[in-house]
C-alpha cells in the first residue's frame, strides 16, 4: 500500500510539472491598405507599372470605400496620383502580418 500511495504521489508531481508549448504563426505576407477617395486614381508601387485604382476589389469600413494589396516584406516606395498631380509619395517598410495603411485625400 505504502508503495501504492508513493507512485500516485509521484505521478500526481509529474503531471503538474507538464509543459505546455503554444505556437503562433505569422502570415508571411504583408499589405499595403489605402482609405479614402482613390477614384480616378493610379497606385505605383516600387516604380512598377501603375495600378489603375478603379479597377481594384474594393470594400467600404466605416463609410469607407477601401482596397488592400499584398506585399513582400521589407521597404517599398508608394506613390498614388490622379490627373497627373502627386497625391501621397511614402516610403513604407512592412514586416510579416503586418498591413500599412494609407489616407488618400
């Protein structure tokens, strides 16, 4: 009995000394959310060819029209213009899970 009692003892101790490991993981992408009035507007991204904002999937949030693009993590240079006249020209830096947004006026 007296070895009984031991063992139970000794698993009831083991049991409480368990470790749990939780693990989260990141999105491996990164986006770029503009807000605003972007109608008749272009997105240049990097000096890559211009995205014409009209044509984007958009969202409203908050009486908000909204788009969203995905990105590769690091620095980008962004640039959103309409009839010719530069509206934003940032120089961002997103990281994984990360979303960077921008007001468009």
């Amino acid at each position: 009995m007296k070895y009984l009692v031991t063992a139970l003892f000794a698993l009831l101790l083991s049991a409480c000394s368990s470790q749990f490991q939780t693990v989260t993981q990141v999105d491996d992408i990164a986006h770029l959310q503009l807000a605003g009035n972007f109608s008749g507007a272009t997105l240049t991204i990097n000096e890559q060819a211009p995205i014409n904002l009209d044509t984007v999937a958009t969202f409203t949030f908050k009486d908000e029209k909204v788009a969203k693009f995905q990105l590769a993590t690091g620095s980008h240079n962004v640039k959103v213009e309409r009839a010719g006249k530069l509206l934003v020209n940032r120089k961002i830096y997103v990281s994984n899970g990360n979303t960077f947004e921008l007001r468009v006026p």
